[in-house]
C-alpha cells in the first residue's frame, strides 16, 4: 500500500514559548518557526509533548496550531498532535486540524485509562475519522501506560491514513518488529538515544525534541545515515550527540532543557508552565558545556566531507 504522505528527515516537536504572566508568546514562536524552516528541519509538530500540551486548554492547542500553520505558509509539513485524555478532546482537536489545513495529525494513546489493544484501536479509528488526514501513531507507553501491539495496528492498518509511526518505546525488539512485519507503515525514531539503530533499520524520520535548538546537527546524523548510506559517519555524529541526550533526559527536565537550548539561541523560551520548574544555573551551565562541544565536534565531521 503506498502511503499517502511520506514522512521523511527530521520532525520537530515545537515548544511554546511563554510570556512572564503564563500566556503564549506569539512574537517568540514565529521566531522558533522562522529559526526552524532556515536551518534545514524537514517538519513541524504542533501539539505534542514537548510544546507541553499537557498544561495547554484545547483552545489555546488549536490557536498555537493554526498560528504555527499560518507562519509555515506552506514551506513545511505541518503535524497537529490531537494526544489527549478525554476522546472529545481528541476529536475536536483532529477536526481543528482538517479544518485549517494541516498536513497530518500525531495521534497518541489516552494516557491513563489503559485501553485495551481492541479499545485503543477503536479510540484511534474515530479520531482518524474525525481528521480523514494522514496519520503519524505515536507508541510512548512510558508516558501512556498503553503499547500499541499487534492487534492495534493489525485493526487500524485497515485504514490507509496511518502512515507511519514514532516508536518511543525504547524496546528495540519494537524496532524488529515494526519494520520487518509493518514495512507499510513508516517506522519513525522517537527514541533519541537509539536513533542510529532506527536508521539501521530503514526508519526515514525522526521526531527529536533537541532538533529545537539544535538542528543542524540533528539533521547531519540523518542525512549520514539515511541520504548519504554512510553509517560510519553516522556513528561518529551519534557519538557526539550522546552527551545531549543524556543531559535531556535527566528526570523532569526534558522540556525545561529544550527551553533553555532555544533561549542560547536568541529566542527567550525559558519560561515553563507548572507542575514544571526552569533550570537552574547549574543545569544551564551543564547544557551550554555539551552544546558547545556538540556543535564544534559535529561541524569538524561535515567539514571533512
């Protein structure tokens, strides 16, 4: 079955910037957008996690995501995450999301209820439904409580619109699996660390938080891997991508460390909305260490091809 839309390079995952009383920042988040489109990511996730939708009303996800679209005028992809707990939320975010044009949705588990693989499918088939978009399936059991297993995509295959999957699983048995029996749907590396096994593994996109404030980088390893063949390269620039990723994910402080990334890159997005704190300066100064040497040993690898 040919896909209706190919997912391909890097996705990024947008943060919400924030103004000092709590509420969105437009100025600032069509500043991410522009930073984004001229440094090389091959596509925009609006909604999702990382742009902390969990602390965003539906409204407010639906305005984000149609400024966003707006300020893309077209130049990339666009993925509208409809995640929620409540189904309505979901639907009414997927129908926002047909409504103003969207390319695709990101369509997640409901955290917390702990569907079966039969309810969950069935969840996932209405939500299609409501968007009649491409669907890009998001597995984060850690987060949702919920894997989508085999009967789940056995029953939501029999819709052409899903179109390819974010593994964050973590499970690497998950990355076999996917590719070898589920070649029709695109495997796409949600796991940051495992990102060059994904790759290995034929996956042709990978939706990276730290693609925020460091794309370039984040855009090398998958042209080494994926356009250009060379895995050698590829470990090399995985090598040095390592030491991010494990300052990101130091517990709870994944999205207030992407934040603070963007804000060194000139676009003040250090403010957080609760339950989550901003880094403090050791935090900071551990990041600003990685990123500088991040960025130089990446530049000296390209610079010999």
């Amino acid at each position: 079955m040919t896909p209706l839309i190919r997912f391909d390079g890097i996705y990024t995952p947008v943060v919400t910037p924030y103004a000092a009383n709590g509420s969105v920042h437009w100025d600032r988040l069509a500043d991410v957008v522009e930073w984004l489109v001229e440094t090389g990511v091959n596509g925009l996730i609006s909604g999702g996690s990382t742009g902390e939708n969990y602390a965003q009303t539906v409204a407010e996800r639906i305005e984000i995501a149609r400024f966003t679209r707006d300020r893309l005028a077209g130049r990339l992809p666009l993925v509208v995450g409809t995640g929620a707990m409540l189904t309505s939320d979901s639907l009414a975010l997927a129908e926002a999301a047909r409504e103003m044009g969207a390319d695709a949705i990101l369509l997640a588990s409901p955290p917390y209820a702990v569907p079966t693989d039969r309810e969950n499918a069935l969840n996932a088939l209405a939500i299609d439904r409501a968007a009649n978009l491409p669907v890009m399936l998001y597995n984060y059991p850690g987060r949702t409580g919920t894997h989508m297993g085999e009967e789940f995509l056995d029953r939501v295959g029999r819709s052409r619109n899903f179109c390819g999957i974010k593994e964050s699983s973590g499970d690497i048995n998950r990355v076999h699996l996917l590719a070898r029996d589920y070649p029709h749907m695109q495997l796409g590396c949600g796991m940051d660390d495992q990102a060059l096994e994904f790759f290995a593994w034929g996956a042709p996109f990978w939706v990276c938080g730290g693609s925020n404030f460091l794309p370039r980088e984040h855009v090398a390893l998958y042209k080494a891997c994926v356009v250009e063949g060379d895995f050698t390269k590829g470990r090399r620039i995985m090598s040095a991508l390592l030491p991010l990723m494990r300052v990101l994910e130091q517990g709870g402080k994944f999205v207030a460390t992407i934040k603070y990334g963007v804000t060194m890159q000139g676009i003040d997005c250090t403010d957080v909305r609760a339950p989550l704190k901003s880094l403090n300066k050791d935090d900071k100064r551990a990041l600003e260490q990685v990123v500088s040497v991040v960025r130089r040993t990446v530049a000296a690898i390209e610079a010999e091809g």
